[in-house]
C-alpha cells in the first residue's frame, strides 16, 4: 500500500557503493518527470548526475549539510525556469517528493540536499551547482536529491 512507502521513508545521508541499476534511476526521473506542475507548463527541470566525481563536487556547494552527497551513487539537480512559471518553487518541489517516494517504493535510499538560498561564503550555492554542472544560468535551482542503497 502507498501508505507503507510514506510511513518507511526516512531521508538517507550513507550509502553503500552499489551502484543503483540503469531500470532504477530510469523510474525515479520518470516520477519526477511525471509529478504535477502548475498549468502544465513543464518549468522543472530535472538533471540526472550520474558521474561521481560531479556528485562529489557538488557536495561543495554549502558548507554543511551536504553529508548524503559525499556517498550518493546518483543524484538529481532539481532546477527550474521561473520565466516559464512563478510558482517554479511548488513544481520543483513536488517534483522532488514524487521521486523521492519513488525511490523508497524501490527500497533506495534518499535525502533531498538544499541549495535555494543557501551559499558557500560569498558565493550563491546555486551559481556553484551551475557552474560545476554547466547548466543555463538562468535557471534557478531547488535542490540536489541524494540517492544510493541503503546500508
Ligand atoms: C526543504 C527541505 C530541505 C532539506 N535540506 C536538507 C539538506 O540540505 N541536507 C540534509 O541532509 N537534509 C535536508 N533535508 C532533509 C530533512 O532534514 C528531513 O526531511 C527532515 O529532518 C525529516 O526527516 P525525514 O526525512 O527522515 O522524515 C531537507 C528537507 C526538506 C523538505
């Protein structure tokens, strides 16, 4: 039952070295991909980070709070367009719960990683994601989701 996967998830900040399988990361993006948004207009977006040593870098971005990126075996920057929509924050947002419950239906392990208004000394975490990630600049960015097995 639906209410099983609510009452088990808890976030997850270790995880084992297993790499999560190709099917795996293929669902949660499609739940994230497929979570309701505001008109439809499809303003988040969601980039899978498969690449360790990226995951690992972007644990950089904020001083604190970034322990589940430091073992995550994938990950998903959770950005979004606010010219497309201005309630950009709620679809990112829900975009994040919808594959974070995805995960725990697949028994894998989740933390969403904060990065709207948190920074690194001087520098916006966001600009930090971006820039390391390559993204459009003129996407504002949510969050990073950590995800891996659970020990
Ligand atoms: C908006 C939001 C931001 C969060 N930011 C972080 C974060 O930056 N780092 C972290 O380790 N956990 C973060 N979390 C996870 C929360 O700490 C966690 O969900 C909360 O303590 C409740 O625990 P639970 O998820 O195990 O139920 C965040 C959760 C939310 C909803």
């Amino acid at each position: 039952m639906f209410i099983d996967i609510v009452r088990s998830r808890k976030s997850c900040r270790l995880f084992t070295d297993v790499p999560l399988e190709q099917g795996e990361m293929d669902l949660i993006m499609e739940a994230g991909l497929k979570a309701p948004s505001s008109r439809q207009l499809k303003d988040v977006r969601l980039f899978p980070v498969r690449d360790i040593g990226l995951i690992r870098r972007l644990a950089l971005c904020k001083p604190s709070s970034t322990t589940p990126l430091e073992t995550a075996t994938f990950a998903v920057i959770v950005a979004a367009d606010p010219e497309v929509c201005d309630v950009w924050i709620e679809d990112a947002s829900i975009a994040t719960i919808m594959m974070q419950l995805e995960a725990e239906d697949l028994g894998i392990g989740s933390c969403w990683v904060q990065v709207r208004l948190r920074s690194n000394g001087d520098e916006p975490a966001e600009d930090i994601v971006k820039r390391e990630a390559g993204l459009d600049g003129n996407l504002k960015m949510l969050s990073i989701v950590a995800f891996g097995r659970k020990p």
